[in-house]
C-alpha cells in the first residue's frame, strides 16, 4: 500500500490530463449508473480533494442523497488508469460555488473551462450550477502497461 503523499501527485497529474472520467452512483433502488463528468482536483501536499460542478437537481443528485458516494475512472489509450472511490457532499453556498466557478474558469486547459458555456449556468449563483466535494476513500494508480506496478492507496 502507498501512502497518499506518494500517491496524490501521479492521481492529479492522470486526472487532470485525462480530464473527462466515468463516475457511477447508486440510485435508490441499489442499481448502479454511470456518466461521464469533469472533476478538477486540489492537492495541498496533506489532503486531496475533488470538485465537480454539476446540476444540484440532476438524477446524481438523487443517487447521492440516498448514497453519498462515488466511484470514478480515467482511463486513456495508452492505458493509463487513476480511479478513485469518495465520500461525495453538495456544498452549495454562493460563496463555495463563486469559487469553483472561478476554480474551473482559471485553471489552465485541459482542465479549465468558462462553465457558462453550459446552458442554464449564467453565473455561479445560477439555480442548475452546484458544487459536489469529492473526499477519496481509496486511490489507485496504474500508468501504461505496467500492472505489475499499480499503485494504491485507502484510508
């Protein structure tokens, strides 16, 4: 097992240059779903931390309210893997989501976008935009071809 200082780093670097991941929830009826969503990730060399901004009133909400966790992957033709398992929580103060708007709007490409390209995401108070907190529970890191080597991490 890798500590999650040695670990961290090499999830964020495939994350965010994969950029786009499979999350799956589970609804209230125990059955798994999919989609594919655009987490930015926040490591301060102690705590990793992702953020998804995402419709507060979407079927994932739903899910996460009867089950506040997630599972995530990034996968990338040349086989590199980064998934993550987390604790999912809506943190939707104007103040938190002004600043994940801003998070997104900032951040250089790939990662970065201007999140009112999405319809219905005027601004960052806009109803439809929320903020969703990843808080991983496990990591796991396996770069191209080398499954001999995977690295992990729970906590």
């Amino acid at each position: 097992m890798t500590s999650l200082p040695d670990l961290a780093p090499a999830f964020v670097e495939i994350a965010h240059r994969i950029v786009w991941c499979t999350v799956a929830t589970v609804d209230p009826k125990g059955r798994p779903r999919t989609r594919i969503l655009h987490p930015i990730w926040e490591w301060d060399g102690t705590t990793l931390v992702g953020w998804i901004a995402t419709g507060p009133q979407s079927p994932k909400a739903a899910h996460l309210a009867s089950t506040p966790l997630v599972s995530l992957t990034y996968w990338d033709p040349s086989h590199d893997v980064a998934t993550a398992d987390a604790e999912a929580s809506w943190h939707n103060d104007d103040e938190t989501r002004t600043w994940l708007w801003n998070r997104y709007k900032d951040a250089p490409a790939p990662v970065g976008y201007d999140p009112s390209i999405v319809p219905g995401w005027d601004e960052p108070t806009s109803p439809g935009f929320g903020a969703l907190r990843l808080d991983p529970t496990a990591l796991r890191v396996i770069r191209a071809l080398d499954f001999a080597n995977a690295q992990s991490w729970r906590k």
